[in-house]
C-alpha cells in the first residue's frame, strides 16, 4: 500500500460555492465514500520519491492548504462510480490541485 506522509490538506474544501444551499448539496454528494476509503494511488509510471517531489514542489508555488491528496480528493471522484468496489476499475486521482 502506498503511503504519503506530506502533511498536505487532508480536510475537504469548505466554502465552494457562494450559496449555502449550492454548498451544501455539493458537500452531500462529494463526501468521502462511505463504503471504500480513498486510497493513495500513484500516476502510472511514476515513482513514489518523484510523485511526492512534484507534490512538494506544488504546494511550495500554491500553498499546503490548496494541494489535496488522500481523502481530501472526495470531491474529485465521482461519487457515483459503479466500480467503487473493485480497486483495478475505480478511477482516483493521485492528487489535485485547487
């Protein structure tokens, strides 16, 4: 299992929306998976040392706090993926940035 010790955010974003009903339907759908965790998943053919390199690099131009990776990425997969249950199918990203 890869592990990613990077103290980037790890919270969800807050606040993406201007109105609060906006805001709260887009938090009740992108809320972590209930039934499978967000596993850390590097980019294909990328090594650990170089993806948390590059993550590193990220956060120093934009900041820790705009750099998600673990279960920070909820809102950057689909909540509604019909292959949630199988790990070679589910589509996760390695990290985003905001």
């Amino acid at each position: 299992m890869l592990e990613i010790d990077l103290n980037m955010t790890s919270s969800l974003p807050k606040n993406t929306y201007i109105d609060s009903d906006y805001e709260k339907a887009h938090q009740e759908t992108f809320a972590p998976p209930k039934s499978r965790p967000i596993k850390p998943v590097l980019p294909p053919g990328v090594p650990q040392a170089k993806f948390e390199e590059a993550i590193r690099e990220l956060a120093s131009v934009v900041g820790k706090e705009a750099v998600f990776i673990k279960e920070a990425l909820a809102h950057y997969v689909d909540p509604y993926d019909v292959h949630e249950d199988d790990e070679e199918k589910r589509k996760v990203p390695s990290a985003a940035v905001w």
